[in-house]
C-alpha cells in the first residue's frame, strides 16, 4: 500500500466514523500460561494459533505496541482498523494522522500512543514478575512498563483457581534472602512466594503498580492499562508445578548480565517493593467523576493516580441505564471497550458480543480521536440491560485525575 493509499484510507476511516475508529479484536497467546477461557472467545479457538504457541489469555485494545512472544509475526499485538471492507493497523494511522487521532501534544513528545491497554485471563496464577523503567530497559534498547489493573465485574463471574494477587516484598525481607531465591532457581519452587503476602481480589476494584515492583498477579480476569512496552522479568522458578526457564527473568536484561545476581537485585525498587503501607499506597476503587443515579449514567475513575509524580495513564468506567443516553466529552483520545449491554456510539453500532470467533469482527471496541473526545461522543443505551464501557488514556491526557486512595472520600 502507498503512503498516499494509506493517508486517504485513514483520513476516510476518519470521517466516516466522525474521529472514531472502530477496531479489530486483537488476540495474544502466553505460551507460559494457562487460558483463563472468560475472553469470550469460542472454545474451540483458545488454541487457534497452534499449541506451540500457547493458549490465546489476553486481547489487547487500541494496541501500537508489538507484543514479544517467540515465534510470533512482527504484527502480533498491534490492532487493526477496520473501514470500507480494509484494515491497517492503528500504528500505521497514527503515523499517518497521529495529531488528528491523538493530538499534536502526544505526537510531539512521544511521537506515537504510548500505551495500550489488555485484558488479561488466566486460569490460575501468573509468576512473580516485574518490569524494567525506563532505565533499565533502555539498556536492551526498550521501554519501561508501569501498569494498572480493574477487575471489571461483568467478567468475572468465576475466580478461577487463585484470586489472589502477591505484592512486593514483606517489610523486613533482606536483598540476602532474594538471592538465596535466585541461586536455588533449578531446585524447583525457588521459593520467592514465602517472602512476599497476597491480596485477595475483589472484583470492581484495581491496582496501581509503578515498574521494579514485584507482582504475582492471581486469576480473575483483569483489565490493564499501561505503557506501551513489553518488558519484564519473571522471579519465581516454578508455577503451580510448571517450571519458569532461567531466560524469562533476565528476557530483557544485557546478555552479559544474565549470571549476574546482584544486578538483577539492583533492578528492584527495593523501598517500594517492602512498602508496609503497599495496599494504602497502590489499591483502587471507583471514584465518580460524573452522572449518578438521577441523571441515568455515571462515569468513574477506575485508574488513576501518578507514577514518579506523573499520570501516564488512566481509564475510565461508563455506565449508562436502559433506555437513558450520555454525552462524555475528555481531553485526549481513548481507546474503549463495550463489556455488557448495546447500544451506539456516536451513532454507530456498540454491542457486547457473548461469544467471538477467532479472526470474526465485533461492534464493541472503538478508538476515540482527540478530536472527538473534545467535541464529545454520545453513548445511547438502547438495550434492557446497563451498557457499560472501559476506556483509557494516554499520558497527562485526562485532568482532573483522582490520587490514590481518593475513594476514602466517597
């Protein structure tokens, strides 16, 4: 395709949908995991890209960053507009039209969308892992991953076998007992769990986790905003009897660091990770932002907060009643999400699938342009059930942002 084809095709896409783009769902196999089965994907497609390469446990939203799983096409992980029977990639628009999709401000200072967001969906539970900032990846010539997690209800019907997420490092644990966790890695379960403490997952509720923190997210079905890296670094030797391979800790660190432990200790936010107020620090419930009962809809905080003394991304929850209608208008673009209900979007189809093929389309993932969020976007509930929508935002791009720990207030 021509650079000109393709700058017709997406300022076309453009006004066809008035700054919405309506997108593809975008399907990624772990092959370290076990699929949670709760994406609503058809059963028998859990495996649709072959067993070699994992059970497909996460989609991933208005997507522009390459997901790095081995044996992978360069796309994976990229989402796809969807226009006039075509598609090409959200990457490639933004390239394209990147000050009319995200504005001049994002474009200028990170030159692309600098975060996506997923669902992820496990059966059981993920290893304790953590990912590199911007320093440390840099070094393997990528980016740093803070990331956010909600638990959206309407999803997690089932806990699957461990809803239980551990955080960082108990107080009083020594940088001498995570080595000992290191140097016992082919012994089987290195043992770093014993060191750490687990919270139980409630759904309707989130997470804020900066980079360098250790986590063991459990296995509710999770939706993740963060930055728009791949990068991290598996702790934990063996998982519910399965064994975690020495490269999936040191995956991105330098080569000649691979056998060196006291630099892969180094990685750690060692203050962060034995926080003794780590929950008062980092957990999040819904915040109302607009709406409420009497006006029919109500938009909620469902990430927020700041990273290092920035916000680099948060998501919102709109919840709009039968029969009633909203008109959300937000500073930046958005990439949104339907999880139950139907209605419209700007006029077009917003319908939440019960069950998707693999490479079949859906009505229910959209990307909101800065210039549409700004004039506003009207959400219209025309179904018997509450039409409820994820959406998240890129980096200082929706003021009023909540501090953590601002639902104590509500």
């Amino acid at each position: 395709m021509s650079d000109q084809n393709l700058e017709q095709r997406v300022h076309a896409a453009l006004e066809a949908g008035e700054g919405l783009l309506r997108l593809a769902p975008n399907w990624v196999p772990r092959s370290f995991l076990m699929p949670g089965r709760r994406l609503k994907l058809h059963p028998n497609d859990y495996y649709a890209l072959g067993t070699h390469r994992g059970g497909i446990d996460e989609r991933w939203f208005s997507s522009t960053t390459v997901a790095t799983n081995e044996g992978a096409p360069p796309d994976e992980g990229l989402s796809y507009v969807i226009h006039d029977g075509g598609r090409f990639t959200l990457r490639d628009a933004i390239e394209t039209a990147g000050k009319r999709i995200i504005g001049a401000e994002l474009v200028e200072k990170y030159g692309r969308w600098p975060v996506y967001s997923k669902f992820f969906d496990n059966m059981g539970p993920i290893p304790h892992h953590m990912h590199q900032n911007n320093e440390q990846a840099a070094l393997v010539g990528q980016q740093g991953k803070p990331e956010s997690y909600y638990y959206p209800p309407q999803l997690n019907n089932v806990g699957n076998n461990f809803p239980y997420t551990f955080f960082g490092l108990e107080p009083g644990v020594t940088k001498e007992d995570v080595r000992r966790c290191l140097e016992r890695w082919n012994e089987g379960d290195n043992g770093i769990l014993d060191l750490s403490k687990a919270a139980r997952l409630k759904p309707g509720t989130g997470w804020l986790v900066p980079p360098c923190i250790l986590h063991a997210p459990g296995s509710l079905l999770t939706y993740e905003p963060q930055w728009g890296s791949d990068v991290f670094g598996m702790w934990q030797s063996m998982v519910e009897g399965r064994a975690v391979g020495w490269d999936l800790l040191v995956k991105d660190v330098p080569q000649e660091k691979h056998q060196d432990l006291d630099f892969l200790i180094s990685q750690l936010d060692w203050e962060g990770n034995v926080d003794p107020n780590f929950r008062e620090n980092h957990y999040l419930e819904p915040v109302l932002a607009e709406g409420g009962d009497e006006a029919g809809y109500a938009d909620r905080w469902i990430v927020y907060g700041k990273i290092n003394g920035e916000s680099l991304f948060s998501a919102k929850e709109l919840t709009v009643q039968p029969g009633a209608r909203a008109t959300i208008k937000d500073h930046g673009a958005s990439g949104l999400i339907a999880v139950q209900g139907s209605g419209t979007i700007g006029g077009l189809p917003l319908i939440t699938p019960v069950m998707i093929r693999f490479g079949e389309l859906t009505q229910d993932e959209y990307f909101i342009s800065q210039e549409r969020a700004r004039q506003g976007v009207e959400v219209v509930n025309t179904g018997a059930e509450p039409l409820v929508t994820l959406r998240y935002f890129g980096p200082e791009q929706a003021p009023g942002v909540p501090e953590v720990g601002a639902y104590r207030g509500h």
